[in-house]
C-alpha cells in the first residue's frame, strides 16, 4: 500500500509543478495529504464504480493505476474533473 501512496503523491505533485510554471490552465484540487486514505478506501471497498468529489485523483490512481490515462484527461479537456 506505501507504494501506491508514493505514486500518488508523485503523480499529484508533478501536476502542481505544471500548473505553477503555467503548463497547465485553470484550477487544481490536489489530494496531497489525503493519500493513505484514498488507498484504504479503495483497497476497503469490491466495487468499480467510484463517486468521488472534487479531490478524487488519488482515487481514480488506487483503483486504476492508470496514470497514463489520468494525466491525458487533464491535458486533452484543460480540466480537472474525470468523466
């Protein structure tokens, strides 16, 4: 679990440096802090479907692993939220 929290972290502060140097536009809602419980959350729950509220990435990465993908929903739709 300590792993995928790190990645997490990672992934959140990497997106923070991008919005502060200008690369990325409009607003951010980090879930820096909050990743021990996105991790439990997911790890505690049997079910793909995921309500998040505005600070979910961290969710979206526990359940997915999918950074990739993450990454090129907030480059491609200039937003932070996840469809």
């Amino acid at each position: 679990m300590e792993n995928l929290e790190y990645i997490i972290r990672a992934f959140e502060e990497e997106i923070q440096r991008q919005f502060k140097s200008g690369i990325l536009k409009g607003t951010i809602h980090l879930c820096i802090g909050q990743e021990h419980i996105d991790v439990a959350i997911i790890k505690s729950f049997n079910n793909p479907l995921i309500f998040g509220n505005h600070r979910s990435h961290g969710q979206y990465i526990a359940s997915t692993g999918d950074l990739k993908g993450l990454y090129k929903q907030i480059c491609e739709n200039r937003t932070q939220h996840l469809y």
